[in-house]
C-alpha cells in the first residue's frame, strides 16, 4: 500500500511539474509579432521617433512646441487622436454629474418609494 502511494505521488508531482512547465511556455508562444503591413498612422509616428531619435540633443521649447502642433505629444502628434477617449467624443456621464447624483439621492431619503423609485430608472 505504501509502495503504490509513493508511486501515485510521484505521478502527481510530474503531471504537476508538467502542468508548470507549459503554463510558462503557451504566453509566449501567443506573443508572436502580428504578420502584415502596419497602419499609416503607425509608420508616420514610426518616422517621426527615428527623425527625433536621429536629431540628437536637446530641443528648444518653441521647436518641441511647433512639432506638436495642437497633437497629443511632440513625437506622436495627432496620430490616433480620433481614437483617444476624451470627454467630447464619449456618451458617458462624468465624475461630477455622478457625484452630484449621488449626493441629491443621499440628501433625498426622505422622499418616499416612489420618487426614490424614479430617481434610480434615470
């Protein structure tokens, strides 16, 4: 009995082992570069960083100003700023009307079922 527990815990600890051992490798056989041509965006801010990169030593506040032209940053620019969440572009209520929502319910527990009922279908 002793001899076949030794065996089955000795099984257990190679499949355990095992287990260990392809959990570490599936990420990074996932994490392939992806195949294909990249996005125009993506070559125009490639471009730019090797330009800056190739520029060399430090710049003047009115050049890194003039480069960045109403953009996100000097380097990227307005790539990808159709896709940038901001505060214009998104449906969402924000961190202020949440609040002061929340404080008019708080200050509203008075008020019977039925207008705290209304509140919470808004």
């Amino acid at each position: 009995m002793k001899s076949m527990l030794t065996k089955v815990r000795a099984l257990l600890t190679v499949c355990v082992c095992a287990l260990l051992v392809f959990l570490t490798v599936i990420p990074s056989a996932i994490a392939t570069p992806m195949k294909g041509e990249a996005t125009e965006p993506a070559k125009t801010y490639e471009k730019t960083a090797v330009d800056a990169i190739n520029d060399g030593g430090p710049k003047s506040l009115e050049r890194i100003q003039e480069r960045q032209a109403g953009g996100l940053n000097e380097i990227q620019g307005t790539a990808g700023i159709e896709d940038q969440k901001r505060p214009s572009n998104s449906g969402s209520d924000t961190i202020e009307s949440k609040l002061k929502r929340g404080l008019e319910k708080a200050e509203g527990k008075g008020k019977d079922a039925a207008d705290l009922a209304k509140d919470v279908a808004r």
